[in-house]
C-alpha cells in the first residue's frame, strides 16, 4: 500500500496571555508557499490512490444523483413591481438562467443573467446579489470567480442590454435601490478580515472611485448588511453581532439623506425591524428569550412607544415574519417543529397551517407584494421534495404549485420518517429526525450516517434529499441530531450549546450515537458521522472524545484549530465569533477552547476511518485548519485507519460551483462510506 504523505516538522512557539503552545504543522497556513501546495497535492494524490476501488462506484453514484435530477427545469415565478420573475436551467448546463416576464407568464420571456455564458471557461462562478431598480429598467448583480465571497458588483441596462462602465470591487455581493433609480447602496467587505464594515452609495453611470462613505463599523465583532423594506420606503442598515444588533434607516426617496438611529445597540439584544403603513414591526429579544413582536411609530422608535402584537412565550419560538395588507404570518419553531400561524389585521382572527408529516420543514417563502391574500411557502421534509405551495389565507386553501420531480423509480411511500429522543447524560430530551427505506431492520446490522451542526443557533430542518436516496436504497438510515448550539427548541436550547456550554453540543451528539446503537439502529462498525465548518468542529471533537463509536467520519472544512484562530484577529471572520466561542483574550475561555479544540486535543489513540476536506481559497475555515488536522493526525494515532484529505484548490468554503460539479463532492463521500463497508457497487 502506498504511504500517506509526511508533512514536515516546523516547531513554531504560539505565544499567548495564558500559556504557549508548540505547533509543528503553522508553517502550513503560508498559501502562496510552493510547499504547501506541493504536500497538499501529494494529500490528493493519495487520496485519489486509496480510493481507487470505490472509483468506478464513485462515477455510478455521481450518475445516479444527476439521474434523478430534471435538467431541464424552473422556479415557480413570482410576482414583483410588475413583472414575473423565476429561474431555469437548461438540460446539461452547470448554472441558472434568470428571466422575468412582464405582466403576465404568458407575455414574452426577458433573460436577465446567462449564468452559462458568464461562466464559461471559469472553474469557480457565483452570481451573487441581483436587484432591479424601482423603474424596471436597470439590474445590479454581482459575481464571484475564484470563492472567496468577494463579489463584483455590476450593473446592466435592462433596455439596451449594454453594461455601465464601473465595476465596484470587494462588496458583500447585494446592491439596495433607492427610489430614484440611480443612487445605489453597497457594502464593501475588507479583503483580509472579509468582514462587512462600509456602506457607501454610488450614483449610476459614476466612478466608483467617487462613491461616498455613508457609515463605516468600527467594532470589528460586528458586520453590516443593508437592504430595502418591504413596503420599499426604506433603505435598512443592519449592524449585528451574535448577540447584539442595531438598525439604521433612510427614506428611499431621499438616498442623500442622513441614516437615523432606529434604536442604540444594547449588550444581549437582538432585534430586526419590517415596516408597514405608519409604523415600523419590530422582532425583539428585549425581555423575551424566544423572541416578540411590537410594533411602535415611524415617528417615535424609542421602547417607550413600543406596543405589543405578540407576546413572548417560554415554549414558542418566534423565527421570522411576513407582513400583508390584511394579514400577519409568523414563522413560529415548537418543540423543534416549525409552524406557520396566519392572523387577520381587523378581527385578529388566526389560525396553524397543518401539515400532517412527523417531521417536516415549512417556512415562509418569496412573498415581495404586500396586497395580496396569497402567502407563498416552501415545504419538505425526509420523504417529501421540496414543494412550493401557494396559501389563500381568506380561503385557507393551499395549491401545490410545484413538487421538485425526483426522476427514476422514486416513490415516496416507500420511505418512512420517526422522530426519536435520546437522552443525554444531564437527562436533556434530544430530538432526532430519521429516515430510511422500508424494509430496515432495526437488529444492529445496517449502517447508518448520523448528521449535525450545532452552532450559531441554525437549526438543521428534515428535508428532502434526493442524493440521500443512493444511501437509503443501499440500506442506510440517515439522522439529523437536533442537538443544543441550534436553536431548535427555542433559543435556550442555542444558549445551551455555545460558549461556556460548548461542551454540550458534542455530547448531545454522542449520546444520539449510544442510543442509535443500544437502540439497533445500528452498531459501532456501521455508523458513520458527517458534518461541516462548526459541524466539522463537531466531528473532531467525537473522534477525541468517542473514537469507538464510528466505524467512520466525514469531516467537511472543519473548523479545528479554534484557539489558535479565535486569536488571530487577521483571519476572516475571527473577531465576530467572540459572541459564539468566547474570546480567548480572557482565560476562562481561553482555558476552554483548548480542552475541546480538535487539533490542540489529538493523542495517541486509535482514531476512525476519516475523510477530511477542504477548499484552498476557502473564506470560512482556512484550508490549513483542516491540513495540519491531518498532518498531526497522521503522527500521533495509533491505528491503522484510512485518513484522507481532499483539498479542492478552485473551491472554497460551499464547495465546487455549478449544480453539476457539486455532485461530485457528494458522490465522493458516499463513495468513502461504501468503500468503508466494502460495497463496490
């Protein structure tokens, strides 16, 4: 068998307040080092050689997931200042058409963006924002090539097809409208940190050399985004940290104007502002843990004015809302389950869509016209594709205006979904999303792949998968493990998993494993686990902790060198996560980041089967996290278990572009499982 590759030894001293740590593998992070590209090639190169037997497999899998996908294929339109607009892809070709039409579906189609022929010959594309302005006649889009989410932005002339002249460089990648048609606000990003921290405004047709500074963020823990109200009277800054937020606004119509405070930035509140009619409706945290809803006058933002509409509740976790002429819809999160609740303006009337599935995921969708009684929303879950419904709120009655087809023999009834609970060690009741094909035996003998995230309070919703599928009809049963850093079950259950409480993430996530196994779900020589970036944190943390429980891992661009990063104010987004990890600054935090940080815990012990990827140009987690993970791995454990590191060097952080190219990611995982469980075909 040919041996992994080596990297060398570079003792380097990292000094901090609270100790020094010795890392032989930091000269890894020197990117435009011919060294380092030479040893992570050699890691490729390897990879390529210990996954041969599963190579044709690969190729199999990757056709059967691109197999069950319509190629030729388009989003549900929808309606907005005129025009109906939607999405298409062309059968064979790797990105989106984007197209409008004016007035009526049946009127003659427009083709706004060809994301084929601006991607051509590139081996990353992006389109990222894609806004028009309030007269219809001029898009602004922006575009990434090389993965780093610094985004181009562009702007075209809807009548002539012609492009203006400026190109602004290292925006966030959205541009926001002013009323006038020709003022444009942007955030720029700084090129190291990528940190969003300037909002200037640009006049069409103009150097951007001369764009004015409207704001700049001078606390680097927090980032900015701007965006244009729903009712379009205003253009919205948002400044935001994990854990504190502030608003600031201008009317549309006058974009020269001053920003306004909408309420100071408070330590330990969240809030986000939509406006309607004569005031502005505010989702707060202040007070209310799981979140409420007030609403308060344009004229006066203080708290003092602030009126409730919904009230907090300790069992109700209020995600999100959509304002209507007549109506209010709230996204509302129960007991890990999301909700929509509908109330009528006038009698204050309400009611609960049902949706008749044990585990499912609904949520508001593309709703920009406010006179209307038709809510749109997306639906999925573990046995359903994703679905866009159309929902008469004065009739309460739903339209199935599309089901993604799942091409093949698929049939939905063929699978089963449960939702289960394990117990962790402090007796928290852990909920656990489920699917597989019927027929799975529940004696020990299938393998099953266990999924999380845990952090930032994303929750990680059941939905539909139809790449799962070449898993399921192999005789696996994949599970999402609701675990405590996701915000499932209201935002106790984040607060739980974050910080001082890190901790509890990776066991909720070991504990779903003991039950799956004492369970016979599985056994020990056929589970897997899987995630990615914290999720990736996630998975070096079990191999340290629980080696004995995988047969494998899949660790996808994992954060794992937390201490050394979270001290690096120079890395990208490292000064905004304080809120998340802690700041290592202060020795209590300090002192924990480094009791669970995946790279500084690596010992001598045997490890799972593991693959480990990443992208070179990756804006998230820095591709040399994940390379010293492996070089140091490759060093000090004492099994003979395949480790594996793929490194794509046109990527970063989401992977391949295209829809096509990003199958191969998948493929090239499942094929690491089977070749695990020594299936070849």
């Amino acid at each position: 068998m040919p041996k992994p590759p080596v990297a060398a030894l570079k003792a380097k001293e990292l000094k901090s307040p609270f100790g020094t740590r010795l890392d032989n593998y930091y000269w890894l992070n020197e990117r435009e080092n011919p060294d380092v590209i030479s040893y992570l090639t050699a890691e490729n190169a390897y990879f390529e050689q210990q996954m041969a037997p599963v190579k044709e497999l690969e190729e199999t899998l990757f056709q059967e997931i691109k197999g069950r996908i319509q190629e030729q294929d388009e989003s549900v339109p929808y309606r907005d200042n005129g025009y109906y607009y939607y999405t298409r892809f062309e059968a064979g070709a790797e990105y989106p058409i984007y197209c409008r039409k004016k007035g009526s579906l049946s009127a003659k189609e427009e083709v706004l963006l060809n994301g084929n022929e601006l991607g051509k010959g590139k081996s990353y594309y992006q389109i990222g924002g894609l806004e028009i302005s309030d007269d219809n006649q001029v898009m602004a889009y922006s575009e990434d090539v090389v993965s780093r989410r610094l985004y181009t932005l562009r702007f075209r002339n809807l009548k002539t097809g012609q492009l203006y002249p400026e190109q602004i460089l290292n925006t966030s990648g959205n541009a926001v409208w002013a009323a006038d048609n020709k003022t444009v606000f942007y955030t720029r990003k700084d090129p190291t940190t990528l940190l969003d921290y300037q909002l200037l405004r640009h006049t069409l047709g103009t150097d951007p050399a001369q764009d004015q500074l409207v704001y700049e963020e001078k606390d680097n823990t927090f980032r900015i985004q701007a965006h244009r109200s729903k009712s379009r009277q205003y253009v919205l800054l948002d400044i935001g940290s994990t854990m504190s937020s502030e608003i600031r606004f201008l009317d549309a119509h006058k974009p020269t104007g001053a920003l306004k405070v909408f309420l100071p930035r408070e330590p330990d509140h969240l809030y986000e502002v939509e406006h309607f009619g004569p005031d502005f409706y505010v989702r707060s945290n202040a007070g209310a843990p799981n979140f409420r809803l007030v609403k308060t006058p344009v004229s006066n933002t203080a708290k003092t004015a602030w009126q409730e509409v919904i009230a907090h509740r300790p069992d109700v976790f209020l995600e999100n809302m959509e304002l209507f002429k007549d109506y209010l819809v709230l996204g509302e999160r129960k007991e890990g389950l999301l909700q929509l609740r509908v109330m009528e303006w006038k009698n204050k009337k309400e009611h609960y869509l049902n949706f008749g599935e044990p585990a499912y995921t609904a949520a508001i969708s593309v709703n920009p016209e406010f006179d209307t009684p038709v809510l749109r929303y997306a639906y999925s879950s573990l046995t359903t594709p994703g679905s866009t419904f159309d929902y008469n709120m004065a009739t309460r009655t739903k339209t199935l205006r599309k089901e993604q087809a799942v091409l093949g023999n698929f049939k939905k009834e063929e699978y089963v979904t449960e939702r289960l609970y394990a117990t962790a060690a402090d007796g928290t009741k852990i909920p656990m999303s489920i699917v597989y094909k019927k027929g799975f035996k529940k004696n020990g003998t299938a393998p099953v792949l266990q999924y999380a995230y845990g952090s930032y309070g994303y929750s990680m919703n059941p939905t539909f998968s139809a790449a799962r599928l070449s898993l399921l009809d192999r005789g696996f049963a994949y599970v999402i493990c609701h675990i405590r850093g996701g915000q499932e079950m209201g935002r106790q259950w984040y607060e739980n998993g974050k910080k001082l409480h890190k901790k509890n993430t990776f066991t909720d996530f070991t504990d779903c494993s003991k039950f799956l196994i004492e369970e016979k779900f599985t056994s020990a020589d056929k589970l897997f686990a899987m995630g990615g970036s914290a999720g990736g944190l996630l998975m070096g943390a079990i191999v340290n902790n629980h080696p004995e429980y995988y047969k494998g891992v899949v660790a996808a661009v994992p954060f794992v060198d937390v201490v050394t990063t979270m001290l690096d104010e120079t890395i990208p987004l490292t000064t905004g996560e304080y809120d998340e990890w802690g700041n290592p600054n202060q020795q209590e935090f300090y002192d924990y980041m480094l009791s669970y940080s995946p790279y500084d815990q690596v010992k001598a012990q045997a490890y799972p089967n593991m693959l480990v990827t990443t992208g070179l140009h990756d804006s998230q987690v820095q591709y040399f996290e994940p390379a010293k993970w492996v070089a140091k791995l490759r060093t000090v454990k004492t099994d003979q278990n395949l480790l594996l590191l793929h490194t794509d060097m046109a990527a970063g952080h989401g992977g391949a572009s295209g829809r096509f190219k990003s199958l191969h990611d998948t493929a090239r995982q499942f094929a690491f499982l089977l070749l695990l469980l020594g299936v070849k075909s």
